[in-house]
C-alpha cells in the first residue's frame, strides 16, 4: 500500500496486490466490493476486467488494483509512484 498523499491528488492511498489468475483476481474483487458494500460504500467506479489481467476499484481516496503478475510486471506502478511512501509491504 502506498501513501500517495505527498504525490498525488487522485487518491489518498494506493492499494497494489498480484493474484494468481483470472479466477483470483475476480474473487478477489468481488469480494472487496461485497465486504464493504456491507458498510454502505461502494465504489466511484470499477475499470477493468479479470481476464484483462488488471481490476481498478476506486473508492475515492483508496484506489485498488488488482493484477495478474505479467500485467504488475508491465506496468509497474510502484516505480511510477516510487516517491509515495510505502505504507506496508506484504510477499
């Protein structure tokens, strides 16, 4: 998770995680959005799709994305935001 408060006025923390394949990603996915829809939030919006390889759930200051490890390789967004501070790292 990245703080992207310093760095960016899109969101206040990024949320990047790595699922094993199509199945975990819209599992994953499906089940952030019916945890917190619990509470009564949903999200700004959804992009993406699990066979594309990345899911983007935007809950305004926290924005998720959920990728499959060749789509994490290829875009690399803890390099783009390499000044966000990170939060917490999990392998």
């Amino acid at each position: 998770m990245l703080d992207t408060r310093p760095v960016s006025f899109v969101s206040d923390y990024f949320v990047i995680a790595t699922a094993a394949s199509e199945r975990q990603i819209k599992a994953i996915a499906d089940d952030i959005q019916k945890q917190l829809k619990k509470s009564r939030i949903l999200p700004l919006g959804v992009e993406g799709t699990a066979d594309s390889g990345w899911v983007l759930l935007d809950y305004g200051g926290v924005i998720i994305h959920l990728f499959s490890p060749g789509m994490r390789d290829y875009y690399r967004l803890e390099m783009l935001w390499e000044h966000a501070p990170v939060v917490v790292r999990m392998q």
